[in-house]
C-alpha cells in the first residue's frame, strides 16, 4: 500500500537476499555483535527490501549512516543484556541494554508472543532500545503463531503538532499484522505523519514542488517548497492542515509517543536528547476470540471484498494494506533485490573497512 | 480537539447536565430498560454533550432517531443476557444479545477493566452490539482505576476505501484515554474518516463548497459539492486523497473493522445487512509498568512540552487531545447544556409519547 523511496530499476543492480542476507550478517558479526543476533538484524533490514520498503533496508548500511557508526561509537551496544524489569502475566517492560534496536525489537516481540499464549494476548513495553528499521516486520512475527501483532516506535523529531512550530514528534509509526486464509496477511504499517522524509528529498532532487500538506517551513506554515521543507525538518502530520483532519494524525503520533515512551519510561520524544528510543509491542491469540478456521475465512471475505469493489473513475484496481509489498516480496525473492550502484558501494567500503569479502554482491 | 458539530449559543437552551440526565434515564426506563443500564445509556449520551460531541448525544433521543424507534420496533433488545462467550484470562469474547449498543459497550469496557487486574491488560471484544455513542466515553472509563483505555467499534457503510467507488467501510473511531496528574487526561477520540458526515450537512446547509478531501461523489472521486457528497454517502478516508495519506485512514479503518467485526465474529462491515456492531475494548494498567506517579509526571511534562510549545503563524495555541473537551465539560457542568429548541422539542415529543414529563426542560 505504502509506495516507500524505491530504488529506480535502471540505477539499480539485482542481487539475491539470500546472498544480500549473509554478507549483512558478516557485517554485524564484524560489529561484535553475536551469531544469532547479527542474523536477526541483518533479516530485518533484508525484509525491508524485499517487501520494497528501500527507506529501512540495507541501505542504511554505510559508512556515515545508521547502525554501523553507531556501533563502531560505541553509542549502540552489541551485546547488551536485554531483561525484563517488570511484569505481570500479560506484561512486561524490557530493558534493552542500548542494544541495537532491531535486535531489541526482535526480543520484544518475541517476549509478546511467548506471552500471549496463557493469557491470550500480552503486551511488551521496550525502553533503552534504538531505531529498529521497519516496524511491520515486528507485528509479521505474530503471524506464523497465528496471533495479531501490533507494533509501534517513536522516533527523532521531526513532525509539528497541529497549529505549532516546533517538531516534538516523531514520524511513529503503527503496524498491525493479521492473519489470512488464501489471501496474504493484512499488513499495515504507517507512519503518523503525512509523508516519509525521504519524499522530500526525492522532490528536492527533481525540482519539483511539493503538495500543501506534506512539510512546514521554519515558522510552522505549510509550504510547497521541497528544499524549505527539508531544511526544517518539520513534516506535518498525517491530514496535514486542521481542515484535513491533521489534529488526528497528531492525535495519533502523540499516542505512539505515549504508548512507546512514557509507558515504557525512557521519556516521550520531546525530553529525549540522544538516540534512546521506546516500543510498544502486543499479541492477540485469534483463537481467544474465534476458531483460527472461521476467523481466516471471514477476513479472507473482508479482503476480497475490499479488493473486488468497484475502482472510482481513473484507477484500475483497490488495494489492501500490505497487499503490494506481498506481491514486491514474492518477485524479488524470485528475481533479486535492486539495490542502487550508490547502495551497493557503500556497502562494500563498509565491508572493506571491517574485513568482509563482498566481490559477489556483483561489484 | 475535535470541532465537532455544536449547537449555535444564540439557537440554543442551556439544560442543567443533572436534570437532562435524570430525564433521559426516565425514557429509557419507559422504553423498558433496567434501571441501572438506563442510567448508563443516559450517562454515555450526557456526557457527549457535556465534552462538546453534541454529534453523539441526547439529540439522538428524537421520534425518529436512533435508539427510541430502535427500542420501540423491538431491534434493540431492551433487557439483554449480556454474556462471555469465550475467555482466557486477558480476553474475553462478549456476547451483547442485541442490546443498546451504550449498555453492551459499558458492560464490555467493564469487563476490560475487571479482567486487566491480575494480568496488567486485557482484551475484550464484544459481538451483536449496537450503535454506542461516543467512542471516547469507553476508554475514559479506565482512566480512574489508573489504566490507559482503548476503544474501538465499526459502523455503517460511508467511507471509500483508496482508490475505490464503494463506502465498503465505516467512519470507525478509535479512542485512547491516558490518565495524567496535574494535566487533564489525554483523550484522543477519532473517527478515521477525515470528517464525519454532520459536517457535510452543515456546509450544505450554508450553501457553501466543502474542501477537496472530504467527501466523494457517487463515482468515488473527490467533491466540493456538499449536496452531491450528502447524497452519496460516501466519505474519504481520513488523508483524503492518496497523495495525503488517505491509504493510511483507509489502512486504520479497516484495522478497527478487523478488531472490532471480525475478531468479535460478527462480521467486517461490507458483511453485515443490519445494525449489529462489534466492538474492541482494552484496558492496560499503568503500573504494569511505571509506578503511577511518575507515570503521570511524566505524561505532565510531554502535554506541558506540546501546550508551551510555539504556536505556528496565525496560531495562538498548540492544543493536546481532550483538552478542548475538558474545557468544555468544566463549563458546561457549571451553566447547563445547550440544546436546539428543534433538539428540546423533540426530547419533550418522545417524553410526551412515553408518559415522561419534560416541563423541568425549560419548554
């Protein structure tokens, strides 16, 4: 559903994610992290980009970006020992030890879904964790356990609240994971403002002005100039002006914030200084509620329903949520995952720099 | 935060909030109701019109409204064997036998709560509902046993999916209610379409253009038209057009009609002929995970944080969700009600019809 900052296909080399799996794994296990961890972190970012969510996959594996300073820093610790703190039958909060938070985001949900099974569902909150790449692969974890999952995170600052100036939000994201029968599970997984950063820069690239809604200006005011707008770095929120509902996206980001931060206890967005981040994690049995059969079958109609209805004039086809980056997921598991030229070396000179082979990325 | 449709103060009587609760409870005790579920139907619709939500409150009670024609034909079931169906012990699966949606949904938010204590939270979903009201009232109920609430329910066919011609789903609310300490809770009370329906009749009422995002017409494509939009039924998903996000709200939409119609098993909305509802409840206890003091200081200083935040231009107030209702509620439990002359009359009507006496209204 979500058309994230793919890769253009004619900049793009195709390469295995089996491949592109291992040589991640070498990467974070060169970081110090452990087997089974640098594994775990290495598929969440490989799933990014398979499902084409580009903007939280490999790419942030480069010299200046996200993970890999951060760990050779110091700032993120590879290998923390996550615990829990608190908990009750269907709770607990995790410490994550400043590890790194897809490890951490990992654990969580697992920890949700282990949980889950007693009480029939269970919530986890995460505090000293990290930014922890695409939130949909966390709430996908329930699916094989035939649970729902539900996921959330803040983030950096970045999204103004409804009439305000500042940027005290971050983009938070929510992602809810349900299972299917015949149909490919419901995955939706979305951020609370109105846009990615990342569109911005694309716009900012072509030249091309950005539509009223999507980015604010210094003072808070909603402009159409891409360039303005990154170099505020004030999205605005899901709705974008107040007549478009955007005090709801704000209501939204603010739950996340709550939910992720406060509940958890690392702080909301606007007291956090560092990269320190919070989750929210849930469960559900489906079959607390309903036969797993009976309960299949009825969302397999919700879906079909929604996909077969009638398009409105000038589109072709109504989608559902995780629909397209099911359909992206089966052809680059088949035909690889493109991966920009620019992508592919910084990958590379990460490699290099930590004594990791990686000629057959196709270099 | 939410405008939502209030009555003009030159067209209006003010109503003290007591006597139009007591006279609301005598209607429902005429229409056949329990004496305590009476008094719960009532507090549900006062208090919407005591927060400002005059859209979900006692201006239903008419001749030809929702619930006295509901009661009175027999489709709501006025003394209902409300019951668990299925349990764990986080979730439980209620079975509502067709009540008035506002006592279902009390009772289900109710168990919630009870069922969160041992285990820290709890699920329940409730099946073969009705319309309830005001979202937000079920999740504040978890507000004075220092829990965060959740509330969810489908409705009626009105909303268009992205893309799509056919309003396959519902304006379906989500409401959170966080407790803090010195600030007012924080209530996020949303419908997941970019306006609710009221707003269309309003701006047709005035003969004036609606914005682009709000409505489509009966080919599903984006309308100013607020007569065309009207006769259409159908509402755009909160985003409004795909370039603002609207596969997110349509992406919400269909998760609170997965929460609430397929997980009760009743059905998603495009299922359903009738006026059943389902419904989702959760209830989360705060010190599950945080001592509730510092919990709330916490929330404090995140809702100070966005309040003392910089207005953008044109703006001389940053808002935080619920905080308008608040305002509104402390004023209007001081100096009454105000109510439509066209709301009173029909108020009086229904009294009249039942044996109820309104002369304390002011007519």
């Amino acid at each position: 559903m979500q058309e994230k900052l793919r890769v253009r296909e004619d900049e793009a080399l195709r390469v295995d994610a089996g491949v592109l799996l291992g040589y991640v794994t070498k990467v974070f296990l060169a970081l110090g992290l452990p087997d089974e961890d640098a594994a775990i972190a290495a598929d969440v970012l490989v799933r990014a980009d398979l499902r084409g969510v580009d903007s939280h996959g490999v790419a942030h594996i480069q010299p200046e970006g996200f993970y890999v300073p951060w760990l050779r820093r110091g700032e993120v610790n590879p290998r923390p020992q996550i615990r829990v703190v608190a908990e009750r039958p269907a709770t607990a909060l995790l410490d994550g030890d400043h590890g790194l938070g897809m490890v951490v985001g990992y654990r969580g949900m697992e920890e949700a879904i282990r949980r889950a099974r007693d009480p029939g569902m269970a919530v986890v909150c995460v505090r000293n964790s990290g930014h922890f790449g695409m939130t949909g692969y966390y709430a996908m974890m329930a699916l094989p356990h035939d649970m729902i999952g539900l996921a959330m995170t803040h983030a950096s600052p970045m999204v103004v609240p409804t009439f305000g100036r500042d940027a005290l939000l971050g983009t938070n994201p929510i992602a809810l994971a349900v299972p299917a029968g015949r149909e490919p599970a419901f995955v939706l997984d979305m951020a609370t403002s109105t846009v990615a950063a990342g569109k911005l820069e694309i716009a900012a690239r072509m030249g091309v002005p950005i539509p009223e809604g999507w980015a604010a200006d210094q003072e808070g005011n909603s402009t159409t100039d891409p360039v303005a707008g990154r170099r505020a770095r004030r999205l605005l929120p899901l709705g974008g002006t107040r007549d478009q509902g955007s005090h709801k996206g704000y209501g939204l980001a603010a739950m996340v914030d709550i939910l992720s931060g406060v509940l958890s206890g690392v702080g909301a967005t606007s007291m956090l200084s560092g990269g320190e981040r919070g989750h929210f994690f849930a469960a559900i049995r489906v079959d607390a509620f309903q036969p797993v059969g009976e309960f299949k079958a009825m969302m397999d109609r919700m879906l079909a329903n929604l996909k077969g209805s009638t398009p409105a004039g000038g589109h072709d086809r109504v989608y559902v949520a995780g629909e397209i980056e099911h359909e992206l997921e089966i052809e680059r598991r088949a035909s690889g995952i493109p991966l920009h030229s620019e992508v592919v070396a910084g990958l590379c000179q990460v490699g290099e720099e930590l004594g990791v082979d990686c000629g057959f990325l196709g270099i």
